[in-house]
C-alpha cells in the first residue's frame, strides 16, 4: 500500500514539545550567555543604584531601597531571526505544525528561559534583601505573565526583524525605555501627576509593580488591576503573533 500521511490529532504533541524541547536546549546550550550574564548585570545594577549611591541608607515607602529595588531587577528576541540570517527558517516551516503550535513552542520556550533567569537571579539576590515573599502567589503569577510578556514580544521583533540590527533596534527603543520608565529604579508616587498617568500606562509598569507587592507586600498601583492589564496584554499580543505566522509575515517568500 502507498504511504499515507501520518495522523496526529487536533494538536501535533510531538511536534510542539519537540520544537519546544529545541528552544531550552538552545539557551541551556549558551549558558553563561543567557543565565549567567543576567545575573551578572542585575548585581551590577544592584551595586550601582543600592551601594555606590547610598541607597541602602534611604527608605521607599518605609522600607530599606534595597529591599525595594530588588524585585525589579529580577524581571530584567528571539530565535527567529538566526533562522532567517542562517536559512534554516525551513525547519520551523516544514514539519506539519499550525501557527498556533509554532508560536506555543517558541513562546514557552522564551518563557522557561524568564522563569530560569529570573529564578537565578532571584538567588543571587536573596544575600542582600533577603527572599521577599510577602505573597508568593502574587510572585508565581507575575513570574510566568511577565515572561509570557517577554516571550511574545520576542517572537513578534523576530517576525518583524530581517537582521539582527533590526532585533537591537527593537531592544533599544522599544523594550529597554518601556523597562526603565516602569518604576524598577523608583516609586511612581514620587513623579509629578502627568507622568505619573505616563508611567501607569506602561505594561511593563504592571509587571513590575505586582511582581514587587508579591515580594515585598508595598505597590504603586491597584495589584488587582496590574493582574487584569497583563492577561489583557498577553492576550493581545498572543492573538497578534498567531496571525503574523498564519500569513507568514516576513516567514515566507
């Protein structure tokens, strides 16, 4: 009888968990590069804004800066666009997987990538403002949002990006302005009223803010509201990405 094609159901399990399973061992594989880095530079950060600043002898919103500034430094794209530079794009293409199980594989592998790094940076932190875990659910769940977040714009700069200039120009004008203007380094409350609502509408400000009241039991903002935006958010840009890779933006010729 003449082969026919093989049959795998509503969802291709073999398919994701194996593009899934390429994606953690791609960044497991560069190690120092993607773990060990963050960790170096969040510890930098730390030095810089806590020590060399004298900001372990100021106090936010009645606790040590210490305290305050390390849960924003444990949430400081993607693998698409060395596929497109080195032409092995076909291997994502080829085998018989929807957009939908594309975009999942990718996007929980960027998100086992947040949750590893966050996890070791968070140890690496725990000696100087100790573990912090006012509500550890509060911490899970802005744990897994904000690197869902991440993961998904990752995936999105690597649509849109055709060289890595484009994937830095992403980095440097869109992620890193929106991760500085979020209250990582500062409370909110102290910003003049205009750039205080400035502040408010950034994501990334939700993110940090629930992850730190998880930590610490202080935020800016509602924590129920930060909960709300970021399913809104992770929603939105899911919905955006799954139909790039069903038109094949930028993906085929």
């Amino acid at each position: 009888m003449p082969p026919e094609p093989r049959r795998f159901g509503a969802v291709n399990w073999l398919g994701l968990w194996t593009l899934y399973r390429k994606e953690v061992s791609r960044f497991l594989n560069v190690a120092t590069q993607t773990v060990a880095a963050p960790v170096v530079s969040a510890l930098l950060f730390l030095a810089v804004f806590a020590l060399a600043m004298g900001g372990g002898a100021r106090t936010v919103a009645g606790m040590p800066y210490v305290e305050f500034l390390a849960p924003g430094l444990i949430m400081m794209a993607s693998s698409l666009v060395i596929a497109k530079i080195q032409g092995s794009i076909v291997d994502l293409l080829m085998p018989p997987l929807s957009p939908a199980e594309q975009l999942a594989g990718l996007a929980l592998g960027g998100l086992t990538r947040g949750l590893v790094v966050g996890t070791a940076v968070w140890l690496a932190l725990v000696p100087f403002a100790g573990p912090g875990l006012h509500r550890p659910d509060f911490v899970l769940f802005h744990a897994v949002a904000a690197s869902l977040m991440m993961a998904l714009l990752g995936v999105l700069g690597g649509l849109w990006s055709e060289k890595f200039d484009h994937l830095a120009a992403v980095t440097n004008f869109v992620i890193t302005p929106l991760a500085f203007l979020s209250g990582t380094f500062y409370s909110t409350e102290r910003l003049p009223a205009f750039w205080k609502a400035v502040a408010h509408a950034n994501p990334f400000f939700y993110m940090i803010d629930g992850f730190r009241y998880g930590m610490t039991g202080h935020a800016d903002g509602a924590p129920g509201a930060g909960v709300a935006v970021l399913l809104a958010v992770n929603l939105g840009l899911g919905l955006w990405a799954h139909r790039l890779f069903r038109i094949g933006y930028r993906l085929k010729p």
